[in-house]
C-alpha cells in the first residue's frame, strides 16, 4: 500500500488548485476550509461556492469535462495560466471516484468554454439549441437519422448572408428555443432543407434558409459533408455560431470563426 | 334558529350530572386543543411552512423565544379551542355567575385571534417579500436600491395591521387615509416614472403581434440605419458596422419606420 500512497502524494504534490466536479456539500466543505484554491464546477451551484463555472452540457466524458472546466477557471482567471490543478470527479457513477492531475500550461484551449460564453448569443440559448440537436440525433425522425443546422445569434447578418428555399414557416410566429413545444416542432422541421436561423435572444427567426457565405478559408475536417461546410463558412463570415447534427455519422458539432470547436455523441447522454 | 346548549344539558340532567359533563368537557376541551395543537404542527410542517418561513425576522424572533412561526400558530390555535372549551363548561355548569361581565369579551375573543393571526401573516409575508424582492436586487451593487425591498415590506405589514386593527374595531380612518394617500403617490409616481417604459411596452405589442419589420431587415429609425437583430417588448436592436442601436420601441412609433428594400 505505501507505494500506492506514494503514487498518490506524488500526483497531488504542489497543487495551485483544486476542481471538484459536481461536488456534495460535504466534500466541498472539508476543502472550503483548506487552504488550496477550490473551483466547483458542476451544471448548477448547488454547494453556493464563490469560485463556479457552469457546465452547460452533462458532458460524460471526464476529458471533456476537465477540460471545459479548465477553460472556465482561466477565462475568469480563478487560476493562473502555470497553475497544476488536480481534478477530482466522477468517472462511472455519481460518487466522486477519480484524480486527474492537469498542468493547465500544457493544455490547449479548445475554445469550448468560450463557445458558450463569449458568443453573441446567450450561453442559455446555446445550451437550448444543442439539447435540441443531440434530442434530434438520438430520435431522429421516425426512427430514421437526420440532419440539421442551427445557426444561432448574429440573426440579422446571418439572414441577409442567406435567402429563402421555400415559405419561412416561422415568419411571425414567436416561437424561442427551450419552449416545450419546440422540440416536437423542429423534429417535424428537420426534414426541410436548409438552415434554422436563431436570434441572440433564442428566438426562432426562421427555417429553410439557404446560407451563401464564401467558403474560402474555411478549415474543417476533410469527409465533413456540405451541411458542416455551410456551417463553418457562416460562422467564418458573420458573428454566429453554428451547431450541426451530422446526417451520415450522427454526431452534433458546433462550430465558431469558422472552426470545429466541440464534437458530442447523442448517444452518449 | 339557535339552541341555548347550555340550558338544555342543564335540563336533561342532574345537578350533579351537569358538573360532570361540564369537567368532562373540559377534559375534552384539553384533549382537543393538545390534538389540534400535535395535528397543526404536522400540518403545517408538512405543508412546507417552516421552510417557507425559514430566515425571517419573524422565525428568528420566535426562535429567540424558544419556539417557531408553526409552533406559534399551532399554540395560537390549540389556546383559542382551550379557552372556548373552559367558556363552554363554564356555561354549561353556570359557574361564572356573572355572565354580563365576560360575554363582551368572549365575543370578542375571535375577533382578537383573527387579528393577531392577520399580523402574523402580515409580518411573515412582509419579510418574505422583502427577501425575494432583495433577491431579484442582489446583482445591483447600489446602495439606493435596499430601500426597496424594505418599503415593500413595510408596506405589507402596514396593510396586515389595518386588517388586524379593524377586526379590534379600533377607528383606522386616519390610516386609511394614510394609506390612500401613499397608494396614490406610489401609483402617480410610479406612472410618471415608468411612462417611457409603459409607452415602449404598448408600441412593442404591437410589433410584436404585427411585426412591419423583422430580424434581418435593413431599417433607419430616427436616423439610426442598419440590421435589425432583435425586436423584444421594449426595445429594437439595430446593428450597422459593428454598432448596435438599442433603439426603445416608442421611439419607432414617434419618428416611424423607413424600410430599406435592395
């Protein structure tokens, strides 16, 4: 057991911080006391901490976790960009039952973090469109998989860099994304072509839009389809955010100036 | 039609008979104020009070004093069935010989428990509207903006003691006038200061509902040309060059809307 032990110290030695993924209350109170930073990051803050980033998403893998947590902490300078950080959460169930140690200066930002928060659109919003899109990869239509794009905030630009396919079906309608009835509405809409257009404020501006930004320089992954193509290209040209539901491969993507930022399987929440 | 109880127990029995039941009403008046008094507490606890009631100035007041707002209820209301039962077998047995003296204040007795549970009320609700109304205030770091939370309070309260004072029957004109006059202010200042934003908010209905222009289009408002971005109740956001209007919605009804078609 000692070498164990020793292992142990070892990788908690000479930390700057500690992150607790979606602590208890009693485990964040025998660290409050501590003299180590402590940043909770959990969906909802529930333990009242005053160091707390939000996760938007239940993201199930501890990687992606950490490393939206980490991007967090820094974006709002919780620690500092040399810190070692140890991380402790939950690999399998809801206890916490894992230590990752992060040395956050080896870390290359992703952006994820930033996706959320730094984009015109409301974090709220975002969040809502990307519940919808992996919603809509994990039922599909009628069992069958589908595909969609969702260009969310910067409506104005986005609609004028864009035309209509067809009659826009939400044209004046007042519908928001998070609204109950819109899950079982934009599954019907799914099997329209084109784009869903959505305000900063999560207002459904529209349906079938054909986006026509210019696609040059634009840098996704090589075997993306057209649908990824138009997404990145909008979000090159204008303020948006794009978030994709891969019609061949099932996977939501969203992408932000034009790059693949995050990359979700429905199937895993 | 009214039946003098009273008169017929003493009627149907003996004298003997008629203290027995009065002493066994009694008893039962205790068994059932002490009943009433456990089945309030599990009532109430249950029906979330306490922890609706948990962090007011009322609470804390009533913890001080070794108790709680439920238990004080709970005592409120095992006390006034205790003291109707003492005042029945009294009646029954006719032992308060001088019955003038007390029925002014037996029949005030109501009215008395009304009122001290309308302040009750009045001063847990008060405290209760203050913290929620703080809450919505909290991420305003102005110190002009605690005033708020405590007028509303206050002005609950204020109102639950007119409640309380009027069942007493004491002459609450002066205060009613009091408060016809604040009722006034607050809905004569309250209009003028929030006209802008009443104006903007009915002119916003309406381009909500009929929406003459929609995200996307290119418009000037007052001068101000760009993308609109976002159309909400009160305000139009408008977007040209890296500048965003937030123009209010009266605005767009005074100086009207020019549309520009390319």
């Amino acid at each position: 057991m000692n070498a164990l032990r020793e292992f142990l110290d070892d990788i908690v030695a000479d930390t700057d911080a500690v992150f607790l993924f979606s602590p208890s209350a009693s485990l964040y109170q025998s660290f409050e006391d501590d003299d180590t930073e402590v940043v909770v990051i959990a969906p909802e803050n529930t333990v009242d901490a005053g160091t707390f980033v939000e996760l938007p998403l239940e993201f199930t893998n501890m990687a992606d976790r950490i490393r939206f947590g980490v991007e967090g902490a820094l974006e709002q300078e919780y620690v500092e960009e040399d810190a070692d950080v140890v991380c402790i959460g939950d690999v399998f169930d809801d206890t916490p039952d894992s230590i990752v140690r992060v040395q956050v200066a080896e870390f290359s930002p992703s952006g994820v973090y930033g996706l959320f928060v730094n984009s015109r659109a409301e974090p709220s919003v975002i969040n809502d469109v990307l519940d919808v899109a992996v919603e809509l990869g994990k039922k599909g239509q009628k069992g069958k998989p589908v595909g969609a794009l969702f260009v969310v905030g910067d409506a104005g630009k986005v609609m004028n860099k864009s035309r209509p396919l067809s009659y826009n079906p939400f044209e004046k309608s007042h519908v928001h994304v998070g609204d109950p009835i819109v899950n079982v509405m934009l599954k019907e809409f799914s099997r329209l072509d084109g784009a869903f257009v959505i305000s900063d404020g999560g207002k459904i501006v529209s349906a079938y839009r054909y986006l026509e930004p210019s696609a040059e320089g634009v840098d996704i992954p090589k075997g993306l389809g057209a649908r990824h193509m138009a997404a990145g290209a909008v979000t090159r040209d204008t303020n948006a955010i794009a978030i994709v539901l891969s019609e061949s491969d099932g996977l939501v993507r969203a992408f932000k100036s034009g790059e693949l930022i995050l990359e979700v399987d429905p199937e895993e929440y | 039609m009214q039946f003098d109880w009273p008169a017929i127990v003493r009627s149907l029995f003996s004298r003997e008979a008629v203290t027995a039941v009065a002493i066994s009403i009694l008893v039962l008046g205790v068994l059932l104020a002490y009943l009433a008094w456990r089945y309030m507490h599990y009532f109430l606890s249950d029906a979330g009070i306490d922890e609706a009631v948990e962090g007011t100035a009322f609470e804390r007041t009533a913890q001080r004093f070794g108790t709680s707002t439920v238990g004080l209820i709970a005592t409120l209301v095992g006390i006034s069935l205790y003291i109707a039962a003492i005042l029945l077998a009294g009646a029954v047995s006719q032992r308060f010989r001088d019955v003038s003296l007390w029925s002014p204040f037996v029949a005030y007795l109501p009215n008395l428990f009304v009122a001290l549970f309308a302040l009750m009320i009045g001063l847990i609700a008060g405290d209760k509207a203050k913290l929620s109304v703080s809450e919505k205030f909290r991420s305003i770091k102005l110190p002009e903006a605690e005033l708020l939370p405590e007028l509303v309070k206050y002005s609950i309260i204020f109102l639950a003691g007119l409640v309380a004072l009027g069942q007493l029957g004491v002459a609450t004109e002066a205060l009613l006038i009091l408060l016809a006059a604040y009722a006034f202010g607050l809905v004569f200042l309250g209009g003028l200061a929030f006209k802008q934003l009443l104006s903007a908010g009915a002119a916003g209905v309406y381009l909500v509902l009929s929406q003459p222009y929609s995200i996307g289009d290119e418009v000037r408002i007052q001068g101000q040309q760009g993308i609109v971005q976002e159309v909400d109740v009160f305000v139009t956001h408008i977007e040209s060059e890296g500048e965003e209007y937030v123009v209010p919605n009266d605005q767009v009804f005074a100086g009207g809307i020019v549309r520009i078609r390319g």
